[in-house]
C-alpha cells in the first residue's frame, strides 16, 4: 500500500473538506502537530471546511473546541454539520407549529432561527391537544431524553400522527474513550424507523445532499470545479464513499476508524477505493 | 373472503397450538367466552399449548393469568415460551462461568435452573476481572435495565469479549394498551446486532426451533404426525409462515394484530398464506 | 382525502419536474389529454422538466417518444435522466482507461461522450489483460446481455479487480404491459452487490444526487428557488420522498403505481406526505 | 489461534455432521487423505452425514461423487441435503395440483416422489388455465431456465396468483473454479423476493429446520444425545453458527471458506464462535 504525503496532495487542490473525528480530533483531544497543517494551508491559500456528521453541537460550539487548541483558522463558519440540514428542511418544508426533538436543549439550537415552536420529547403528552400541532419530529443527539420512556413516546407518537421523521446524523456510534463507543442517535432512528415501519429522512454523510449543501455553501463567493475540492476522512463507508459519488477527489487517512493494518483489506472487500491514503493530514 | 368456524376446523386434529396475545387474550384482558372453547377442546380429547414468543415471565407466571381468568386446563406444563430455547441453548452449550443478561431478575428464572451464575447487565464493571468469565450474553426483557447506560455497556462488553448473544424473544413491539404499543426486546437486540456488527442468535416464532421444540414437547408422550397438529395465530409473520414451513396447517384469527378489513389485502402482499382464516376461536 | 386541481397547483410554482411513467406515459401510451396540461403549463411561462430513472434510453430518444405523441414542448433538452449522472461520474473521476458496462448498446450512449473506450460486459475476457485497465464498471439496463453468463462475469469480475461499480438506475421493476413488470437493472445492481459484499454508487430518484443534479440544471439560466419548484410523481418511496428531503413541495398523482384506493392508507402506513394529491395532472 | 487435531476431537462424539464443500471436496475436486478419515471413524464407531445446502442433485447422484473417489462409506443414505426439506414441506402442505419448479429437470427428482404434476417454469405459460392449478414454486438449481425470460415469469406469476415459494438452498454462491465462484439460486430467490415483496420459505443451514431434519434422521435408528453431536464445517454463517444455535458442538475447518490467515479476525468480528478450529478433518 502506498502512503502519499498529504501536503503534496493537498497542494493540487483549492479547497478541502475534512472530517473532524479520526482526523482531527480524536478521544485524546485535538491530534498533534495539525496546527501545522493549517498554516501550510493558509500560506497556500487552500480553502478548507469541516464536514461533520455532528448535530448535537452547534458551529459556534463545534469551532471553539479548535479555537482552543489553538488552531485560530477553524471559525464557526468553517463547520458545516449534518444539523444544518435538518434547518434547510425545517426553512423549506415546515411553515408553521410545532417541531418535536429528540435531543439536548444544546442541539435544539438548530431549529432555533426558525419562527416555530420546539417542544423536547420529554415534554410531549401524547394525549394533550398540542400533539395534532407537531409537524415534524427531529432527531437531533442520544443524549437529553430518557431512552425507555421517550423512544417509546416517539413510536406511539408516530403511529398516531402522520409527520415526517428528520434524522440529523446518520453515524451508528460515536467514540467516548481510547477504546468505548456510544450508540449514536442514527442507530436508534434505525430502531425507530424499523419498528413504527415507516421512512425517514437520514441527513448526513454519505448522502449526497451534505455533499451538496457543503458544495454550496463555499461556491458562494468562489467558483470552484468539483476537480479543485478534496475530501479528507478517516471511514470509507461515510466520507470515502460520498466523495466519491459526489465526484470530487478522496484522501483515505490512517490515524482514526481505518487502521493502517487492515486499510488494503477494508479497501478490496468493501470496493470504497479512495484517490490516496495518507498517514495522517500531519504528513 | 370465507371465515371457518374454528370449532369447526379443530376437530380435525389432535393437538392445537394458541398464540397467546391476539388469540387468548388482549389489552383489556382475557377474549371474553374462549373458556368454552377450552372446554370443547376438553371433551373432544383434543390437546393444546399456548407457544408465546414472551420470556419476560416464566410459564408458571403466564399460566397464573389463564388460571385467575377461569380457564383452570392452561398449566404451566402447557406454556412453551421462547424464553425456554434459551434455557435449552444453555444446557446444551455453556457449562461453566457467568451468564450475563438483560431483562428483570423476574426474567431471569429462565436461567436459573443451570449451575451457572447469573448477573444483570446493571451489576457488570466492564473494568472488573469477573467480565472475562462471562461466557455469553442472555437479552430476555425490555424491562429492569437502564436503556442508555446498559445498551451502551452492553455495546462495549460485546466489543472487549467474544461472547455469543442469545434473544430470547424475537417480536419488534408488544402491546401495552388498547392504542399503544412498547418497544420489544426484539428491536433492541437488532438494534446491539447492528452496532455490534455480529450476529446474534435469536430464539421465537416464527423460528423452525421454537415450533420443533413445541413439537418434540408434546410428542414426548403422545406420537402425533404433523398432519395433526394445527397452529392458530393472528400474525401472519410470525405464527402463520412459522405454521407453514415447519409444515403444519395454520388458522389466522382476526380478534389481534391483523384486522378484518385488511386480512385478505395482508395476506395478498406477504405471500402468506394460511389454510383457515377465522374470526376468532370462539366460533 | 381531498383531491386538489393540477392546475390550480401548478399555477403557484414557477418550474415543474414530472415523473415520466404513471404521470405522463403508462402502458398503454401517452396518458390521454396531458398536451393541453403544457399547453396550459406555457401558456402560464411556468417551467418544467422530465426526471426519470431511466438509463437505458438517450435523452433524444426519451424525447421523441412526447414529440411523436404531440407534446412538441418536450424537447431533449427537457429530459433529465439517471443516466446522465453516471455520465458526471466518469466525467470527474474516471480519467482514462476502460469503462465496461451491463445494458444495450443503446444505453451505453450515455458514456459515449467521453474519452473512453466502453466495452459491453459480453466482450470481456476475463483472462486478457485488458482486464486490468477497466476502471469502472457501469449498470445502464435489463437488456442487452446474457443474464446468466454475463452476471456471473460480472461477479467475478469484481473479484478479482477492484473497481467502482455505478448504477444509473434505482427501480426495482418497470412496466411491460398492464398487468406486467419486468425487473430492472436497480434490483439486479442489489443482487450482485449482495452476492460480492461491495457498496455501489446508486444514482436516481429518491436520491438527492438526481434532484441536485435537476436543480443546478434548470437554475443555470433562472435563479429558481427551491420554494418556486414542484416536484410531481407517482410513486412515493421515489418522486414523492425524494422532492420533499430535497426541500421541494410535492404532489402525488393517482394515475400510476399508487392507486385512489390505497393513497391514504400507503400514505400513513410509510410516513412519506406529498404536499398535494391530484388524480392526475391533466385535472 | 490453536488448531486442534480433528481425530481426538471426534472421539469425543457419537454422530459427526459434515459440510461437504470446503470439508470433504473443493474446485480440484475430492479433498486428498479424507478416505483414512472415514476409515478411522468406522473403526471407532463413529457415524456420520453429509449436510449440504444443494438442491442441484438428488442424494444419489451427491452420493456417486464420493463412491467414485473411493470412499464406499459415503452411500446415499449419509446425505441429508437441503432439498429433502422442499420433498417434505409438499408432503405435508400440498395436496393436489401443480409444483411449478426453478432449477434443472435433474433437482425435480426431490419433488418426484409426490403424487404431483411438477413443471418447470419455462413451461408455464401464465394465460394457460392450468397455471390456475399451481399449488407452490419452487427454487431448486440457477440451472436449467433462462435467466431473463423465466424470472421475470416467476415475478408476474407471483403477482397474479398467491402462491407460497419455497427455497431450497440458501447459499449465496458457489465454486466452480479455483477462482471463480457462481451465483446460486438463494441469491436469485432473494432478488425475486425483493422484487414481489413477499416472504418466502427458505430451507438449508443455518436454518434450525435443516439441523432438526438431520437429527431426527439420524436418531430414527440410534437415541443420540445433542451432546454427543458434532458439526464440522467450514463457514462461519452456515455451518457454524446452525450448529452452534441447534445446541450441538461446531468445529471450523480451515480448508475451504474461511481461510487460515483471516479465520480469528472473522471469528472476532462475527461473534460466531466455534468449540474447536481444525486445519482440516485429515489432522
């Protein structure tokens, strides 16, 4: 398996999309030396955005965690996350009452800017008038609720009421230590979605429509051709996969999910080949 | 579409196996008047199991309700339920070491029988030196855990330790109400089975080994062929294509889950066909 | 369940996407009365375009069959096909090299345009070393190969190299006739990405690949936003969830695979909600 | 990873399981030294059976391969293949009428002995009146059908008439060479499944149904305990886990499917886990 170097790469690019975990972040903080990259970007001019699968913070919150580890370029308006989404669909979609979640009051920030009532599940009586108002029910973090009692709601909610289900993240899990996950809340849209039956609308990577909105959002002001943007990542299901599809150029890194031991294995079975594999983005 | 009469139809064979919930009984209690049936089964000389896909409760608990609701011949010796298959896997597979489980302490008296230690997901410390001699994991319930905090542990316990995991009820939901609906033991093991990314084996109709179980059961004393033996259910995912392959004729009754109105469209859709569709087994 | 007037509808929108079959073709040919639908449709300077899964035709050919039905309006222009986002793939990420394709000569006129030499599945050899440059493999259509030797090829193909597989076409199943379907090249795409554990790149309705690909096409020369564009089909699990995820209104109409009987029932039971129902376009 | 020797093992049992592919024969044909393997087994009383998921060839023909390479042991008797299973569901389920069939004249042998009229599918015509009188279709062999023509007759069969469809082999693929494997007919069956949108019956390991059948079989003559039961197979998802799941003890071989280098890192990853690794059954 050959290793490129990562600034060589990126060198050949005008804008970038990284992941944020396993490539920038990982359970022990922020991954060291990145700083150092950023500058190398910077000093040649290579635009760049985080493209994260995170809804339960928002940009501001996703950002200071850069910001204080002292990578000063990672502003709030470089974080594109699935959460945003899920406000694109709210902005279109849904004009008045109410919008139900399943997440912290923290991820609900998303769905603040509109002009519409936001009620937490826990807080949802199935049996008071206010249900018939929900138009939409959210899925925005696992944390926040009481899993029993309020997926229980939520599926008894649904087979009362005929509103569509927006999922904000579709990862299965997410790591909480050197070696411990945790269930993320695309697992249990999956539970959901399979026991009430019906389909629900996943945000997130792969899907092409972060893609698209990220591909948006930074050919507002520069017109940058689908060959001038690369995407950097560490899952070959999520942000190999939708590079790919979506057409722009793919980074493979090895220092998250893909271990280098088993990258060439992961490559051949799953048929996920990425333009490069990089150690690192420190390389 | 034609309706049999059950009595009907039940003279023709020798041995009946009932669906509980839906056939026998529902959220408001006993079927009303199915204790005539009973005693027409009695008089007939014709027996009968109740095969439930419930191992929250042992089958002398579940036979107590048909004992305090007046039909006095549902003996515990007549309740085969999927949480004995699991029993069953122990004897057969595990003869040392821990049992680790998640449902009640209730729940777990399928376990109890075997000369092995049993422990609740709840008291597992992932850190603590006892988890390398858990020797497989037992999802008996819905209830009597912390969904967040033990799916989680169970999650990180399946990661560390290769253990098998056996569900010991395979249903998606269970009624709770005449409108509700909860969350069944069935959906959270899919749900562990998913993230995990092993497989699981999983005990319940409409499973070959939860009918030949029934079968070699009743067999025991009496040798009867399959062509005397008849399935009676109001799922036709579970009892009926169960019924079907294990080579048995099948009775849909329409006192449960599936609906007059929408048997005939039902069974067009699925493929699955019974060989007599009744309104309930009061007729 | 309330029927709403095309037209009326219509008139609130400044550009349409039509389904192609069961909206304005079914098996018996044109759907009768539509023309004066897109008489009405200039009349009003409303926009519109075709988006279909259907990869095994060209444009010009999809085109023609409208334009001989006396719909001089739908001009090749007018079409969008999945077919056409295989053609962007290749464009961005296949620079050189072979590309095989499963499906008629006719269909591999969408990969035409590039230059690359295509070579149909039948003339592949799997031990010529030709072989080694295929750089992509590409699923137009049902037709056009021997199934049974050629899918076995293919399998095997996909053994041995590891090359991205794209399907132009998600459908499971078309129309023959009015009692008939034949399978599509979607389901086959599923059979062998099953059969070698490989993820396919998937492109067509619901995806929001295509409605992107839709949507940056008509905006090219008017800046429509996404509230000023309507999506109409028949089929929810792709016209109908696909426009309202991407964040456009949507009607369902009653004159092809949904039929008046079943809308409301299919509609709750799926939790996919069109804007509008119409019971065709022509009302 | 420690192998252990395959003859001390089966001292410890009464009744040995077989997988034939992978375990007894690969693409080069018989597997060198298993002959010794039957010789040690009959001197010490061990006995034996073939299980296979092939529906192609009647246990005779299966038998003949073996009788051919010397080992005279192997009499027809010894197998028990997947397709007993389809002989036994028409038995009890089906009367009268017709077995339409998906496979080679030669898999009809298992629905011979029934006094029914079989027809393979590329002799039903669906406007006949006799298509009327189609009890059941079956899967039995990819060969002996057109691909293209006769699945997409079973499909609109499917849909005009209710039918139930049985499987008679579960396998995904199978070998033909050293290096290429061919779809089998459980792959086919699960795209028509896909494609009607029914449930179909499908029989051979690891279903519970296939192990039942073999051990009933086998203790027609001897009383076995589960205990004193082996399987021996060489893949995780069918022989392995069945076996394991049935209560009786698994050995995995290493000399077909689950090659030595990856067989802990499939172990680990699958959760399946066997009582014993060998490297072959002539160790």
């Amino acid at each position: 398996m050959y290793l490129d170097s990562f600034r060589k790469i990126a060198l050949k690019y005008r804008a970038i999309f990284f992941d944020a975990y396993g490539v920038l972040k990982n359970s022990s903080g922020i991954i060291p030396e990145i700083a150092h990259t950023f500058d190398f970007l910077k000093e040649n001019n290579i635009d760049f955005y985080i493209l994260t699968n995170d809804a339960s913070r928002s940009p501001k919150q996703l950002a200071e965690f850069y910001q204080k580890n002292g990578i000063a370029d990672i502003t709030m308006d470089k974080i594109i996350s699935s959460g945003m989404l899920a406000r694109e669909y709210l902005r279109h979609k849904v004009k008045d009452g109410r919008v139900a979640y399943i997440g912290t009051k923290s991820s609900a920030v998303y769905l603040e800017a509109m002009d519409l009532v936001t009620v937490p599940i826990s807080e949802i009586d199935l049996n008071h008038r206010h249900t018939e108002e929900i138009r939409v029910l959210i899925m925005l973090d696992d944390e926040g609720f009481d899993w029993q009692k309020d997926l229980n709601k939520a599926v008894n909610l649904l087979r009362r009421t005929n509103v569509p289900v927006i999922v904000a993240n579709t990862d299965q899990t997410y790591p909480v230590s050197e070696d411990e996950v945790a269930i993320a809340v695309g697992s249990i849209a999956e539970l959901l979605e399979k026991v009430v039956g019906k389909t629900f609308i996943h945000f997130g990577k792969p899907d092409a429509q972060m893609f698209n909105f990220a591909y948006q959002h930074i050919t507002r002001h520069n017109n940058y051709h689908k060959e001038e943007v690369l995407m950097v990542g560490d899952t070959l299901h999520t942000d190999i996969i939708g590079g790919n599809k979506f057409g722009i150029d793919t980074v493979l890194v090895l220092s998250g999910n893909t271990i280098p031991d088993q990258a060439e294995f992961f490559i051949k079975t799953t048929g996920i080949v990425p333009d490069y594999i990089c150690e690192s983005i420190t390389t």
